[in-house]
C-alpha cells in the first residue's frame, strides 16, 4: 500500500480523522494525499468568476489542516480539483494510482444520528475504490483481528483482496471469515480459493436473511479490530443506500473501522 487518499470536509472530526490517516499511511511507508474537491454553480445571467477564489481557499485551507496535525515524516501533499464528486474522484485516483481511501463517516453531515453520510455514502456506494471508513474520533492503533463478512466467497476479479493482504502482512494480523448463508445461497459460494484460504485462521458460518444482519449478530463476538465487507449491486449496505446516507441505528458497528472491497465478481 503505497498510496492513500484523504478527502476533506468541514466536519469537527476533519482534524482527528486526518491524524488517524497520517498515522496509518506511516506504518506502510505509503504517501497521503489530502484533497478537496469543490463544484461550481452559477445563476443565469451572472458573470462573476469564483473559480480562482474558492480554489484559493481551499487551498488555504487545506494547508492550514495540514499544519494543524503532526505528520510524523509522512509525505503530505495537498491538492484541490474542481468537478462532479465521483468522477472526480475516480479520476484523480486512477491518475494517482491510489491504493485506498481513508473516508470519514460524516464529512459534513452535523446530524448526531447519521453514520454514513450524503458525500461518504456517495464514495462507497458508486465508486469501486478500496475505502477504510474511520468511526468519527477513533484513535490509530495497530490491527490485529481483521473479520471478513461474505455470502460468497467466489472471486472473479484480479486483485481485490490486495488491501487485505497489505494490511495483514503488515500487521501480522489475524483474519477470521463469516460466511453467510442467504436465502440466495448457491452451491459453491462457500468454497474458498488458494490465495484466501492461506489467509483465513476461522471460519464460521451463519444462516441470515443478509450478510448485513449476520454481521450485526457476530461481529461483536468475534471482537474485530477492523470489520472488511464488499461492495455488491445489492450487497452489505443495500437496503441502507438508497439515500447515500446510512443511520447510526441501523448499523451498530460504527466503533471500529470498515473495510469496504470493490467487487469480487
């Protein structure tokens, strides 16, 4: 993992969370881009020109974040693009060759009952972008039990589970499997491939509506330091995306960090 990328909001926990970003990218060696992305929209009829002002301050203040926080040797750089959020997003870590991106559940939401977020829900939902989302006010700390929730363990696509051999090599941590049988359980959706299989120390398996309700009857038991699930059509947050935005109350696991793959199909 040699590069990660830090989208800033305006949220009170923008600070907390890109100290955790910084310490995280420090225990890969890897560098941290912190961006803003900003997007213009004008009435009709006007002629004022905003672009250079909103892209100085950003700028501004992205420096001054930056500043604010101890970055511990890491190589911080800033940068500030103008455009639709998830094209742009997907654009500048194609052009960057980003290996994760560090979200916070809430980067501008002040509602105390959302977990995810619009601008986060967006990035999770409609990108296929490795994403470590951070619990506001969560603390860096090394990873030692990693749980990975499936209903499918079949894996058609190239390197999807690179984010998790970085951070268990790295680490030395310990990864734990729930495999969920839904009612759309098909015959070999269990059966676990070379390259997972090295990597698993216990597997357990439930019998659940969703992969997302046997989660919130497992994890806990399992005591994870970092939960990893993947994006599907319709897969873990399914039911909770339909307004980008996810709720505190239904998702329990807002105090460890979630691990979000892009597909494996």
């Amino acid at each position: 993992m040699k590069t990660i990328l830090v989208p800033v909001g305006s949220s009170k926990n923008a600070k907390s969370h890109l100290q955790y970003a910084i310490d995280f990218a420090k225990a890969f060696g890897a560098k941290l881009y912190v961006v803003q992305i900003y997007n213009v929209y004008t009435k009709a009829g006007t002629m004022i020109k905003v672009d250079h002002i909103l892209e100085r301050e950003s700028k501004a203040f992205l420096e001054a974040h930056v500043a604010s926080v101890d970055t511990k040797g890491v190589e911080v750089i800033t940068k500030i693009f103008k455009g639709k959020l998830i094209d742009t997003i997907e654009k500048v870590c194609h052009a960057l060759d980003v290996d994760l991106i560090i979200l916070e559940p809430r980067t501008n939401s002040i509602k105390e009952e959302v977990y995810l977020g619009k601008t986060s829900g967006k990035i999770v939902k409609r990108t296929q972008i490795p994403a470590l989302i951070v619990p506001e006010g969560y603390v860096y700390k090394p990873i030692v039990k990693m749980l990975l929730a499936l209903k499918s363990a079949v894996i058609r696509r190239e390197g999807v589970l690179q984010p998790i051999h970085s951070i268990k090599n790295q680490f030395k941590a310990i990864l734990n499997i729930l495999l969920v049988k839904t009612p759309f359980h098909e015959e070999g959706d269990f059966e676990l491939n070379e390259e997972l299989k090295n990597m698993v120390t216990n597997t357990t398996i439930a019998e659940s509506p969703t992969t997302f309700q046997a989660v919130l009857e497992h994890y806990k038991s399992h005591s994870p330091d970092l939960l990893c699930v993947v994006r599907r059509k319709r897969g873990f947050f399914s039911k909770l995306w339909e307004e980008d935005i996810i709720l505190k109350r239904d998702f329990h696991s807002s105090t460890i960090p979630v691990l979000v793959l892009s597909g494996l199909k």
